[in-house]
C-alpha cells in the first residue's frame, strides 16, 4: 500500500469524502519511540485526521494539531503542510495498558494552529476536547468549525493509520434532493472492518457504497518528512549569547539538544563557542 490521499464526491448525493491510507510514513513518524498499542491508535487515528483535514489547505502552509490533556498521555501533536508532509509525536506515562481517548488524555484542550509561508501572524483556535474518542473529539471540532454535518471513520495499529471522511454539503439547486441520502450513506460507512481499512481505495468504496454512484479522484502522496535541522539548533543557541552557551559547556561539558518532534538529538562540543561567538580581532593603534 502506498501512502496516499483521495477525494470522492457521490454524483447524486450532496456528499463529498476522503480517504488516507498510511503505512511507511506512519511507521516512520513511530521510529525508535517504542510506542504502547493504546499510545499507538491515539496517535495514529490524530495522524489520519489531521492529513484529512489538512489536505483542505488553501495556501502554503503548515496545519497543526495539539492535543493536551492531563492524564496519562499528555500531548498528542501531528502537523501537515500543503503538500501532505507529515510529522507527530506523542507524550505518554510508561505502563499504559488500556483506556480509551477520554480516560488516557484527561481533561484538556484541541489546538489548532495554522502557519502559512507569507509570514503573517499564525492562526489559532483552541476548543475544549469533547468526546470519549480521537473520532468524536475532532467530530465535535468540525462540527463548530465547519458548520456542515461530517463523519469520522479512523483506524490505526502498529502497521498503518487510515482515515474515511463525509461530509454533507448544501443542496445543489435543480438535482433532485435524496432525502434518505445522507442517513444511508453514514450507515453504509459504520459498516466499514478494520480489515478494510488496507484494501486499495476503489475496491473498499465498491463495498462500502456499492449502490452508489461514487466518482473517485487521483490520488495524492503522503510523506512522513522530519529532517535535521542543525542551522535552527544553532540559531537558538546564538540567541540565548556567549555566556550562557560558556556556561552550559562549563557545566556538563557539552551541549546536547533533543527535538521532540522528529526525535532527532543534536550534541556539541567545546568548539561551538568559537564557531557561533568567534573571538574579535584586537586592533593594533
């Protein structure tokens, strides 16, 4: 299974939908974290839908998603840009066993933030998180947020993330309205196996609808994409000044930084100093 993006639009029906399947960037983005299974579904279910909704990017950009809580897992973050490169990580207490969204995350918040590439000021939303699930809580997010009736369909193990999104548009004037349509459409969906999460788009959209008459659009490539970023280390470390950087190498002989989100560690010795505060020439009178 390739790892990809697809829009569907039901040709009689005031439905659209999407669909994402991850495999090699979702075993990626879980590389040397050593993730437990409840810890896995919660991040990889946040994964498929934040590249489903971030798939709606108008402009270049990266969409992210926090969510905070304060139970066992206390952060789960996933962000996407237009292209569809993603990037997540959880934060977790060792020993979780079971539970479900509500009584691993606790009480807490849903963040969005948006950064486009212009510069302007980001954009940021933060509601509450309701619902015992990663499907309700952004159920109810896309309720306020996109004020259309939309479903949720997320799986996610150790293997893959795959996301089914419906959503109900206003009625297209002059197409005869299908009253039972969008009702039926959600219970076909329901019906939907974890095992056929891993079928090849067009065949689970023939199962799940084959009544309907669903036209299917190309597909597009989802990345997992977290690369180092030793000039951004070295741009922190050149803003907090010489004497702080003196004094962490003073203290523990080298400087080490871990980037939780790509989960890459960044490690410098004594010669750093010299490199980002090199010593000014004397000047002979």
């Amino acid at each position: 299974m390739s790892d990809s993006f697809q829009r569907f639009i039901f040709e009689e029906l005031d439905i659209r939908g999407a669909f994402v399947q991850l495999e090699t960037s979702w075993q990626a983005m879980q590389q040397g974290r050593a993730y437990v299974q409840p810890v896995l579904e919660l991040l990889g279910q946040t994964t498929a839908v934040t590249t489903l909704i971030g798939s709606q990017l108008k402009t270049a950009g990266r969409l992210t998603f926090q969510i905070q809580g304060n139970g066992a897992v206390s952060m789960l973050v996933v962000d996407c840009d237009e292209q569809l490169r993603l990037r997540g990580m959880a934060k977790a207490e060792p020993g979780i066993t079971t539970g479900n969204a509500a009584t691993l995350i606790g009480d807490g918040r849903l963040v969005l933030t948006l950064q486009t590439n212009d510069n302007r000021q980001p954009y940021q939303s933060l509601v509450p998180l309701q619902g015992d699930s990663i499907t309700s809580i952004f159920e109810n997010y896309l309720a306020q947020s996109e004020q259309q009736p939309t479903r949720l369909f997320l799986f996610a193990d150790a293997y893959r993330a795959c996301g089914l999104f419906l959503q109900k548009l206003p009625h297209t004037a002059g197409r005869e309205h299908d009253e039972d349509g969008w009702n039926r459409v959600q219970q076909l969906a329901a019906t939907v196996r974890p095992d056929e999460f891993a079928l090849p788009v067009a065949d689970l959209l023939h199962r799940l609808f084959s009544e309907e008459n669903v036209r299917l659009f190309e597909p597009h490539p989802v990345v997992y994409h977290c690369p180092r970023d030793e000039e951004k280390v070295r741009g922190a470390l050149l803003s907090i000044g010489r004497d702080e950087v003196q004094a962490i190498l003073d203290e523990h002989g080298e400087i080490r930084v871990h980037d939780d989100i790509c989960n890459h560690d960044y490690v410098f010795g004594e010669e750093i100093l010299e490199e980002l505060f090199p010593a000014q020439p004397r000047m002979l009178h």
